[in-house]
C-alpha cells in the first residue's frame, strides 16, 4: 500500500518525494503546515500607522489609494469572471469550453494572490492564506481544487463590488476635492455644476458647496475604510486563511499534545520499571552472589590461617573461582541492560548501522535497505528509530510466525518538512492489531512522544506493514 503526500500549492507537475511503502490509514489527515499566529478575529479595518497626525494622514490616504486602484482589479476580475462563465457554457456545448475555463480559473487564482499581497501593501492587513490543496494532481491542472474554485468566485463577487466601492469613491474624491477648492476657480463662471445636476450660483449656495466639499474630503478616509472593509472580507472569506478550519485544528493539535503527553509518561514509567526489574533480577542478584563468595572465603581464611589444611584451600579457591565468574557474568548483564538504553553502536555508527545489526541478530531472516542521507541525524530521532525498529522485529519474531522480514529506511516530503520514514514488512499470519497486545501500542506511545505517526496494515493471513514517520529536525550536539 503506498502513501498520497499531500501537494502545496505551487506548479502542478511538482512530484511528491516518499516512500514507495509508507502506508496510511483511510482516515488519516495530512499534516498541516504551520501558520503565522494571527489571531482568528484579526480586525478587517486597516491598523493604525504610528507617526500621530501624519502617520493617521498618510494611513488614510493609503487607504483612499486601495479603493481607488481597485477599480482596475475590479475590471480584470469581472473580465476573468465573464471569460470562465464563456468557458464553460462553451464547455456544456462542444467541450472546447476548457481551453478558455481553465486559463480564467487560473488568472483567477493569480489575481487573488495579488490581491493578498495588496491589501497588505495598502492596509496593512494580511488576511493569511490557505492551507496547501490536497486535491489529486489532475483537478490542481485544472484549476478545479478548492483553491482556485474559490478565486474564482471571489473574482466575480470583486469585480462587482470593486467596480460599485471604486467608483464611488472616485467621484465622492473627486467631487470633494472640485467643491473644497472651489473658492480659487469660482469666479471664472457664472456659477458651479455639481456632479453635471445642480447648477448653483449664489453666494450663499456656493458656500454651502464649499462646506459640503469639505465634508467630503474630511470624511473620506472614513467612506474609504468603510468601502475597503468590505473587500477585505470578501477577500478573507474566499481567498483568506480559513479561521474555523484553523481553530478545529489547533483543538485536534491540543488534543494531540494532550494524548502523546499521558503516553510518553506511561512509556517513560514502564521504561523505569523494565530496568529497575532487570536490574532487580540480573546484575543485583550476581552482586549479592559474589559478596556472598567472598564472605565465605574470608571465613575459610580465617579458620586456616596458617595454611595447613589443603581442603579449606581449595575450597577457598573454589569461592574465589565462583566469585570471579559471577563478576564477569554481572558485568555481561549490566552491559545489555545499559545497550537496552543506548545501543553503544547507535551512538559510534549512527541508524543504518545498528539498524543492520538488529537485523543479524534477528532470528527471522531480515533484509534491510536504506536510503538515509549523508550524515548522522537528531540523536533523539536516531534512538527512537532504532527502538521503533527493534519493537517491531521483535514482535515479528514472537507473533508473526514469518519466514522472512525487510526493513526499509529513508525520507518522505511532509506538509510540515522532511520525514524519517520506516517501513518494516513480513509475510507472517498478519491480524496484528494496535492495543491488541502486541507491542504496538508501546510503540504507537514511542512514536507519538516526538510527534511521529504509526501506520499499520496487517491483513490476516498476508502479513504485516508497519509504516512510521517521525519529524526530521537538525542535529543538535552531543
């Protein structure tokens, strides 16, 4: 079974690095890249500017500019937008429709970058963007993902709106401006034409225009913010970063921490008692042995000091002898009980070596490929690996009744960065089951310690595939 990486949004002919085996459950969710920690009501009206009366000027005046040029989006967008509907009423009549919807879907979907960038540029508001697309690769070509079905109908929805709000504000400026300067250009004429209706004349209406010229000109950063709100959440809502699905999944994230967070305390704790077990049963259990030898033999001294009874000597020897033995044998235990904790090999070699030497020691015959990068990875990462590696060797060896066992090592592309990805196959009885006493839930709590993921799929009677994922990070120093 192979595994879908998820593809960002970019050019569609990107191919997804992985492994050929990394398997994924059904219901499993990519991994979500990160996104910048802006709040999920962030305000739609621009932020203020510091610099006080002339930076609020200038931010104003900023403002009254995003309106304005947003007559000429508005007019690419609505032309987009007429181009996709020819598009595909050309499409439901011959079929040909696509080479004219496509290329608008992705003006679309190009113009809407752009709008981000000027909303930021001019408000001082970043809207975020979307999570990457995970629409298979023909529907990103097309242009029919979610992404771009959304620029689209934001195009058609601003370039309505972008042409009303544009052209407002347009002739409340300039309007404004004509009766706010009125005063030096008045006495030319007979009188002034207001917006080509009303023709006024006297002193009295003049001053009244002259007023209201003002008013427009004052009060136009406030129409302005009240036009651009709206484009923004326009924008925010169609093209914008989605901030209910961004809000369930920091809960899924909580959740998650949550969970891996009991769990490494349950592994940590049965980690404790499995050594302080076979501490207990093995090393501990010679000492007392070999105190217990030489206790005897310094009694047997004692009672022979002067050497004359050569059977209280070679039962001396004999004490020495055993003590000796049972010296060598603690010291053989404590070395596994302290290479159960870190592999002398892991740390000298590195994964792939003690990796294969895992696998000569299996009495399962098992083959191993891999395909890591140069160098020595995260030691965290290394040693959760290859205990990962061994649980699952180990239960192959216990419960799968297989002939024959492959470990596969190498790196996946993920949302978040690059993957340690571990496949470990047989051709046992399969059924294995994770919480069905196993093992595999102590390796799903290892896993999930350091954020990794656990895949498994063990259809009964064709073997087993246990798929693991941990995040790659730089190696820090030893």
């Amino acid at each position: 079974m192979s595994a879908d990486t998820a593809h960002p949004d970019g050019p569609p002919d990107l191919e997804p690095v992985g492994m050929a085996r990394l398997v994924r459950s059904p219901g499993d969710d990519p991994r979500v890249a990160p996104v910048e920690d802006t709040p999920a009501t962030a305000p739609v009206l621009p932020r203020a500017r510091e610099g006080g009366p002339v930076g609020w000027v200038l931010e104003a005046w900023w403002t009254i500019c995003y309106v304005v040029t947003g007559l000429f989006t508005a007019v690419f967008a609505l032309t987009l937008a007429g181009v996709a509907i020819g598009g595909f009423a050309a499409l439901l009549g011959m079929g040909a429709g696509v080479l004219i919807l496509v290329p608008a879907i992705w003006g679309s979907f190009a113009l809407s970058r752009l709008e981000r960038h000027r909303i930021a540029a001019f408000l001082g508001v970043d809207i975020g963007e979307r999570g990457p697309s995970t629409a298979p690769a023909w529907r990103r070509v097309l242009g029919l993902d979610e992404a771009r079905l959304r620029a689209l109908g934001w195009a058609g929805l601003h370039g309505l709106w972008g042409l009303i709000s544009s052209s407002l504000g347009l002739v409340l400026l300039v309007n404004g401006v004509l009766l706010a300067t009125m005063p030096l250009w008045a006495w030319l004429g007979d009188g002034v034409s207001i917006m080509g209706l009303l023709r006024v004349g006297s002193t009295l209406e003049l001053t009244v225009a002259w007023l209201v010229g003002v008013a427009l000109v004052l009060g136009m950063p406030w129409i302005a913010r009240g036009l651009a709100s709206v484009d923004v959440v326009l924008a925010r809502w169609l093209i914008g970063e989605d901030a209910q699905a961004r809000l369930r999944e920091m809960s899924e994230r909580v959740d998650t921490l949550t969970t891996t967070r009991e769990d490494t305390l349950d592994s940590v704790e049965a980690e404790r008692r499995r050594i302080e077990r076979d501490l207990h049963d093995g090393p501990q259990q010679r000492l007392v042995s070999i105190a217990m030898s030489l206790g005897l033999a310094r009694d047997a001294l004692d009672r022979d000091s002067d050497g004359a009874d050569p059977e209280a000597a070679r039962r001396v020897r004999e004490l020495l002898d055993e003590a000796h033995s049972s010296s060598k044998d603690a010291i053989t235990e404590m070395r596994q009980v302290a290479r159960g904790i870190v592999p002398p090999i892991l740390t000298d070699r590195g994964l792939d070596a003690a990796v294969s030497a895992l696998a000569a020691r299996s009495p399962v015959p098992v083959a191993v490929s891999s395909r890591l990068p140069a160098g020595r990875l995260d030691p965290t990462v290394e040693a959760i690996a290859y205990f990962s590696v061994s649980e699952a060797l180990t239960n192959i060896a216990k419960h799968a009744r297989a002939d024959r066992a492959t470990v596969e090592l190498g790196t996946a592309r993920g949302l978040t960065g690059d993957l340690l990805a571990i496949t470990v196959t047989d051709d046992g009885d399969g059924g294995a089951v994770v919480g069905g006493g196993s093992g595999l839930t102590g390796l799903r709590q290892r896993v999930g310690a350091v954020d990794g993921q656990l895949h498994v799929h063990s259809p009964v009677g064709s073997g087993t595939t246990v798929a693991i994922t941990l995040p790659l990070r730089e190696r820090t120093t030893r």
